[in-house]
C-alpha cells in the first residue's frame, strides 16, 4: 500500500468549481480547435461528427462506435459517419451531472451480445441515484435495440441533488464488474461502509457479489465495496499488468489519480489535497498515514473525465500511458505509469472541455467534447491520428 503522496505536474490557471453542474471556470480563454499539428504536436486531429451532450462511447467489434448523449439516447456510428438510435435504453433522471452515463461491453460480447449502462434513474420524491443495467445488443433488422434489460446494481440509498454520481465501468481482466460510486455530494458516506457511496464496488458480471471481496462478510451494500473513502470518481482504466487505476475530481484543489488496492480507505472527507469551498481547510493525505494516498493530485484541478490506458500500435511510444480527458482544463494529459507510481507526462490545450477518451480497434486516440447543454459549443467527436 503507497503511503507517500507523489505530487503531480500542476496547472497554469486558478480553478474554481461548481459542484452542482461539474463546471469548474478557468480565467484562460478557450483556443480554437486544431484539426492540423500545431507546433509539433505528435498527431493530428480530425473532426468526425457532433453530439448533443456526449458522455461515454465505446466501440463494436465491426468497428462501429457506441455513443451515449447524457439526456437518454444510445446512438450507433457506422463507418459512414452516420447515427442510427438505439431502441429499448432505460428511462433516466436527467438533469445537473445526472442522465445516461458509461456503455462498456461485455468482455464475451462477440458470443453474448451484452452491454453495460450507467444512468441516473429516479427514486422517491426528489432522491435519484446511479443504476448499472445490461441487454442484449440487437442489430438484426432496421432498428437496432436493447432486449432482455436488467438492472444488476443500484447505489445504496438514493439521495438528493444532482450531482457525484461517478458510475463509471470497467471489466477486469478476470471478468469482474468494478463500477465507480461517486459520494453524492454529501461527504460523510464515502466513510460509512454502511452504503455502497463514495467507493468502487467490485461485482460479478451479473451483478451478484464475489465471496472475495474484502467485505463480503458483511452482507448488503458492504459486501459490494472494493475501496472506499472516494468523492467523484469519473475515470477507471486497467493496466496491462492487471492494475487498477482511477481518477476523481477533487473540491477546491486535489483532484487525484489513485492506484486502486482491495479493501483500502482513499480518506474523502477526512483528507485531500484540496479544501472545501467554503474555504475550510482539509487536512492534507501526509497528515493521516493510515489512509491510501494518491499517486498524484493537481493543484489548480483538471477536472478529469473520462480515461484510458493506451494500448495500440498507432502511437507505439506511448503505450501504456494513461489517457485523461479535462473538463475545465480544456485538455488531454498524458499520464507516464511506473509500477506503482504516476505522473503527469505531458499536457495539449484541446480548446474545449474534453468529456471521453477512447482507444480506437486502428490505434488511433478518439476523444468527445463536452456540451453543458443542448446547442452550447461542443459536443465534437474528434479522431487523433500520429503527425505526418
């Protein structure tokens, strides 16, 4: 377990953040996109197409990409450029952070069609929470559709706000579920083991609960907790060494990039490197040795979203780097992996927040824009391709 906090490289601008709507204002002012290099920068940037408010996407084994827009809509782009929806998506809450979130496949899907959705889904009164459902993908015939869908976890309990929801999703490399849980802005819960808030859950793919996990003896929400004491977590990505690694935003100041170790307290509220908005200072993680501390933090924030690690053969220099997307900071960080230590490597002004990162099956770096609300700029789907 790292008790030593490693510092990452910082930002250039002062950083506030609005905590209901995940906007954070930087005094910078926006630059205009690039679709050719610009002062070597080692690729070379296309635009693809546009969405409305784009959250997640991944790609099909044929190549097409899955995209989900935040007010509900699972969109399909063929090689052609064009959308085709897909029926069948659940009803969700939308509205703050809140609406349809991460689209992960099944790592069976070529055999079982399945597919993963996050969504923010209603509850009683003006409590809502996240959900994790799966169908099967169905692209016979004219429209393609969900059949057979099932929510296989919920956040334990629903509250109110709309903000923290976190539910993200990755598959490990053994098949298991990890999904991150965001502490719904209400702090104390990302201690209480109690609930499934505040941490990243670990499940089978069908949303029953491992007998390994470290809580399992517990029952209930807590047997679902893999680690705890997390505020937003909105990027899980795993190593090719089998390691799991996490972002999450922090308040004013300490966004954080974690090594993710079974069983261990990340220390929200208790510690961060960030205080409260309201300018109360939090003890910082070197204070409090008995809580996992993070690999690295940014003081002024990114504002991280959505993360890969780099795989592919497009970039062969960078493999194995971490991919982070920057909302407020308007910015790809690549993150430079050295065991059990990370580092901000390098840092490219992409002129708008940047939403998600996703490998393509060709190599190339893929990125959303993100779009605070329907037609606000943004929105973008944009290819990264090496420099010619």
């Amino acid at each position: 377990m790292k008790r030593i906090l490693a510092a990452g490289v910082l930002s250039t601008a002062l950083i506030a953040c609005n905590g209901a709507s995940e906007t954070r204002a930087d005094s910078a002012q926006p630059s205009e996109a690039r679709l050719t290099p610009v002062d070597g920068e080692p690729f070379q940037t296309e635009e693809l197409g546009q969405f409305t408010q784009p959250w997640a996407m991944t790609f099909l084994p044929d190549g097409r990409l899955l995209v989900t827009e935040q007010q509900g809509r699972l969109l399909i782009r063929g090689g052609n450029g064009e959308t085709t929806e897909v029926a069948g998506t659940p009803q969700v809450d939308y509205g703050g952070q809140g609406g349809l979130g991460d689209v992960v496949l099944h790592p069976g899907f070529a055999d079982n069609g399945l597919v993963y959705l996050s969504y923010v889904e209603a509850g009683d009164g003006a409590t809502r929470g996240a959900s994790v459902g799966r169908a099967r993908l169905a692209l016979d015939g004219d429209t393609p559709r969900l059949e057979d869908w099932e929510v296989i976890w919920r956040q334990s309990e629903k509250v109110e706000g709309r903000g923290h929801f976190g539910h993200r999703i990755a598959f490990s490399p053994d098949g298991h579920l990890f999904i991150s849980s965001g502490e719904r802005q209400k702090f104390d819960p990302a201690q209480n083991r109690e609930n499934n808030l505040g941490s990243i859950v670990r499940l089978n793919d069908d949303g029953s609960v491992p007998e390994d996990n470290p809580f399992f003896d517990r029952g209930g929400a807590t047997a679902q907790i893999w680690t705890y004491g997390h505020r937003n977590p909105l990027g899980l990505a795993f190593a090719s060494d089998g390691r799991l690694w996490e972002h999450e935003m922090g308040p004013a100041g300490g966004d954080e990039l974690n090594l993710i170790e079974r069983g261990e307290n990340y220390g929200y509220p208790v510690v961060s490197n960030g205080d409260h908005y309201d300018g109360r200072d939090i003890p910082d993680h070197e204070t409090r040795a008995e809580f996992n501390a993070p690999e690295a933090t940014w003081t002024p924030v990114i504002s991280p979203a959505g993360f890969i690690i780099y795989a592919g053969n497009s970039f062969p220099a960078w493999r194995g780097s971490g991919f982070i997307g920057g909302l407020s900071s308007q910015a790809l960080i690549r993150v430079a992996f050295d065991g059990d230590n990370g580092r901000e490597a390098e840092r490219w002004d992409m002129g708008q927040r940047i939403r998600e990162v996703e490998q393509a099956p060709d190599g190339s770096i893929w990125i959303l824009e993100d779009q605070e609300q329907p037609g606000a700029e943004g929105g973008r789907l944009l290819r990264l391709t090496p420099a010619r």
